[in-house]
C-alpha cells in the first residue's frame, strides 16, 4: 500500500512541476514536454532517475520524463557496444514500441475524428 501512495505522490509532482511551467512560466505545452523530457534525460545521465522509478514504480516510470531517461538508457547501452553511431540508433531500440504505438492510433484517430488544421 505504501508502494502507491509513494507511486501517487512523485507521479503527482511530477505533474505539478509541468502545470508550473505552463502557468508561470508561460511555456506551451510542447516546450512543457520537452522539458520533462530532456529533465528526464538528465537525471538518468546523472544516475538519479533509476533509483527514484525503484522507490516509485509508475509514479516515476509513467510519466514524460521516463521517455527520456529511456531515451538517454538506450543510446548509451548502444555507444557502448557500437560506438559514436549507437547515439542515433540506440535512441529507437528501447523506445520504438512506444513511438509506433504513437503514431499508428494517432493515424487511427485522425481517421475516426476530424482534425482541426
């Protein structure tokens, strides 16, 4: 039980610090992602994000931020095993299933729906 409490609480600050982003400092919300996602990165880079998805399950892991630390993970694990080039491939090798699924049901649901623009 404590386990999602802890779940609720990081993946609620997370949250929090996007709508903080938004409201004050006037960010769009795709600048507001990309914040999240490059502090994700970071953090991964510096070795914090791991320990905070082991102490918050999918508090830590659900959010944007995750998408970076994945991101940051995979090109690593691909610089070490092929070099400078694994920067570009390794960035899709953790993170493809997530981009595909992405595409393919925004394709369907411009399909279904009609897009405004």
């Amino acid at each position: 039980m404590e386990k999602f409490i802890w779940a609720f609480i990081v993946g609620g600050v997370i949250c929090v610090i996007g709508q903080i982003l938004m409201d004050v400092f006037k960010l769009t919300p795709a600048h507001t992602m990309c914040t999240l996602v490059v502090a994700g990165a970071i953090l991964g880079g510096l070795g914090l994000y791991e320990p905070l998805v082991k102490f918050a399950g999918a508090g830590a892991s659900v959010p944007i931020s995750s998408f970076g630390n994945s991101l940051l993970k995979g090109a690593m694990k691909e610089v070490e095993q092929n070099g400078v080039i694994g920067v570009l491939t390794g960035i899709f090798s953790i993170t493809s299933a997530g981009i595909s699924a992405a595409l393919i049901f925004s394709f369907l649901a411009a399909l279904i729906f009609k897009p405004k623009g």
